[in-house]
C-alpha cells in the first residue's frame, strides 16, 4: 500500500481575511468614485485587523501648512499664495482703469451722471426676499451700493493711484477678450453687498466688450436662506440657480452676515456638499469662490505684501467690527484651501488686504463708519482681469505655489511698493 501523503498545513484563517479584503478594495475602487467614499474604503482595510494610518487632512481652524492643493503644491509660510497674488501695488498715474466710471444708486447718485448712468434704478429682474436680481444693461452703466460714489467727495476726496500687477494676469484690453471668452455663456454672480460692488465692477468693465448682459447679480446674504447674525436677504443660493435656469457660471461668497465661527464653517462645509450635487446633476455649470473683500481702514495703503498685510492688521486698535472683519483673513486662507480640495476654482482678491485706505467712510469723514465696502473706481478694479485669466484658464481649480514659485513674496522688505 501506498503510504498516504501528509495533509497540506492549513493556511492560516488571517491570510483568507486579508486576501479578501484586497479583492474588495479592488473591486471597490473601480465601483466606488473617490474622494466620496474614501472613509468606506478605509473601513474596509481596518476590517482586516490591520491598522491603516490615513494621511492627515486638517480640517478648518488646524494649520493651513500641513494641507496640500489639488495639484500637489503646498502652501507657502502656512498662507495659500496662489499666482495671481504673487504681485504688488504699482502707482500709476494717471491711472487707466477698466471701469472708470460710478453710478452710485444710493440717495439717487446715478442721476448726477445720465448721459452714463440713465435715470431710473436697475430694474430687477425678479423680486426675491428683500433683495432681487439685476443684469447688466444695454443702453447705461450698472449701478453701485456700499455708498462707493461718495468718497470724492469733500473731507475725503480718494483718487486711486495704484494697479496691482503681476505676470498672472493678462493685459485689459476694454473687455474684448474678456466677452469674447466668455461667448454664449452667463455668468451668475450670488452674495451680498460686496459681491454687488464686484459684480457691477465687472459689468461696467465689458460695456465696450458688450457682454454685459450676460452677467447677473443676486443679492444673498448667507447663501442658506438663515439669520445668522446680521442681515439674511436672498434664498438658499442653489434655488437661485435653479430659478435661472442653471447658468454655465456661478460665483459665490458668503462672510460679512455670518457673526458666528462655527456658523461660518457650517455654512462652507453645506455649501461645498451642494457644489457636489450640482456637479452630479448638472455637470455643465461650474462654481466658483470669490474671496472675501477686506474689512478695516487706515490712511493709507498698507506697504506690505497683502498676505502679510491681512495678517499683521492691528485689529487690536479698531472700535469697529459691525461685520466681523477681523476674521476675514483667517476665514480666507482656511476656505481657500476647502475649496481646492474640493475642485472648486478661486477668484483670489486677496491683494485687496493691502488697501484698506480705500474703503468707504473712515473714522471722522462721515456720520457713521463703514471700512468694508470699496470706493468706486478703486482697487476692486482688478476683477476684470481677474475674471479674464479665469475664463482664459478654462476655470482650471487654483493652486498654491511651492516654496520655491513663491520665494520672496510675502515679506514686508521685498515687497517694494512704489509711493
């Protein structure tokens, strides 16, 4: 008889266990779309018995220096510097700039100017909850909020003799390029008073390029239809949307009515879920984040690069803070980095921190102080190329530079602005 051969050693059941999971993580990861479910399929690996130590992604409030941008840089002295910051202050005179004109419609200013500015207010297009939406006109210049007409006036007279300059951004040539990027496309832009000054700076801008009617302002307050410290007009922003028949393109901001930290971070985290839902249900429109504009007045410009400007402001010296301005530049620099993540492209205004001379109604010119919204012409003037190097981009998400790209910008000694 044939001596029988010895039973092969059983593996062990822990090899089976692993193998397994491997086969699952495999499957899954053709079947399961990232970065949605990276959270199951960490679950999945830990199921094994094995330990899985995933990357550290700090989340809103953790330092900014440990988060890396879509496109594998990383952030420069724990501040995103994206390109089109990487520039300064440049005094030009006289200065040229891409909408030279303001028509105030507070206390009916515009009627001081009808040959540009007609005679009647924009009319809205819809009437929402204490607020409406309006488009660029055919016939005359859109008009302005935030009181931006008045600071030529006597005790103040602001002429703005600075243009921020970088090699980002393209050359203005009266909006030609800028509509004809734009083509066939509309453009909505959802906020508050501040997004309303951006939005009819940009208007006015392409009248010469014509495109103007295909850019629309809807006044938000907090995007999320709630009272949260301050005023709450508009709706839930994507309703907005939807009410518009879906635009190709819209941007969005929210900052100034929401009092509360946590509120705030709340809001970003439910906003960035809506922007997920709308790129699954309506993949043709693209969002886009504007960053805040600056609170805080001083005499003159702030001769720093506006990162360390937004940084070093000596908030401790201001009797105003209505509108939480102190937090601005902190909420940027975490919501800048939530929104790479998150493939959402950036309109970086953030040399604007550099120009707190050119705010409406500093202490001791008028009867109440405002330091938040923006003479007009003035420095938010630079939307226009802005807006132009994102159209020509393709809306490709922002990135931050490497240390390397970013070297020598952002310190107080080489930012060299002309006086």
């Amino acid at each position: 008889m044939m001596p029988i051969p010895p039973r092969p050693q059983a593996l062990p059941r822990s090899f089976f266990t692993l193998g397994a999971s491997f086969l699952l993580l495999g499957v899954a990861c053709l079947l399961i779309p990232r970065p949605t479910h990276r959270g199951f399929l960490l679950r999945i690996l830990s199921s094994s018995g094995r330990q899985i130590q995933e990357d550290p992604r700090p989340s809103i409030g953790e330092s900014a220096s440990r988060i890396k941008s879509a496109s594998g840089s990383v952030n420069v002295g724990g501040l995103c510097l994206t390109p089109e910051i990487r520039g300064r202050w440049v005094r030009e005179v006289p200065r040229n700039f891409a909408a030279p004109v303001c028509c105030g419609w507070d206390s009916e200013q515009y009627k001081e100017n009808p040959g540009q500015c007609g005679t009647e207010p924009m009319p809205k297009l819809t009437e929402k909850k204490e607020g409406g939406i309006y488009r660029g006109r055919p016939d005359f210049l859109a008009h302005a909020g935030g009181f931006s007409c008045t600071c030529t006036r006597p005790g103040r007279d602001f002429h703005d003799e600075y243009v921020w300059k970088s090699n980002a951004l393209p050359e203005w040539d009266g909006g030609k390029t800028l509509c004809n990027l734009l083509g066939k496309r509309r453009l909505l832009l959802i906020g508050d008073s501040t997004m309303q000054q951006v939005a009819t700076t940009l208007m006015n801008a392409v009248f010469e390029g014509g495109c103007q009617g295909q850019i629309y302002i809807a006044d938000d307050d907090t995007l999320v239809g709630e009272n949260l410290g301050a005023s709450n007009r508009g709706e839930y922003w994507t309703k907005t949307v939807q009410s518009m028949n879906f635009p190709e393109i819209v941007v969005i901001n929210v900052g100034a009515h929401i009092l509360g930290e946590e509120d705030y971070t709340r809001v970003i985290d439910t906003i960035l879920g809506d922007v997920g839902r709308l790129k699954e249900t309506n993949p043709d429109v693209r969002i886009v984040w504007k960053t805040q504009s600056p609170g805080g007045c001083t005499e003159n410009m702030i001769k720093k690069h506006p990162l360390d400007a937004g940084k070093t402001f000596p908030w401790d010296s201001i009797s105003y803070n209505t509108y939480q301005h102190d937090k601005f530049f902190e909420r940027d620099q975490e919501t800048i980095l939530k929104m790479i993540q998150n493939d959402v492209p950036i309109l970086d205004l953030r040399m604007l921190y550099s120009r707190s001379d050119a705010h409406v109604n500093p202490p001791g010119t008028a009867s109440y102080v405002d330091c938040l919204h923006m003479c007009m012409p003035g420095p938010l003037d630079v939307i226009s190329v802005l807006f132009q190097k994102l159209l020509q981009t393709q809306l490709q998400v922002s990135k931050c530079l490497t240390p390397n790209e970013g070297e020598g910008f952002g310190a107080e000694e080489s930012y060299g602005g002309d006086s």
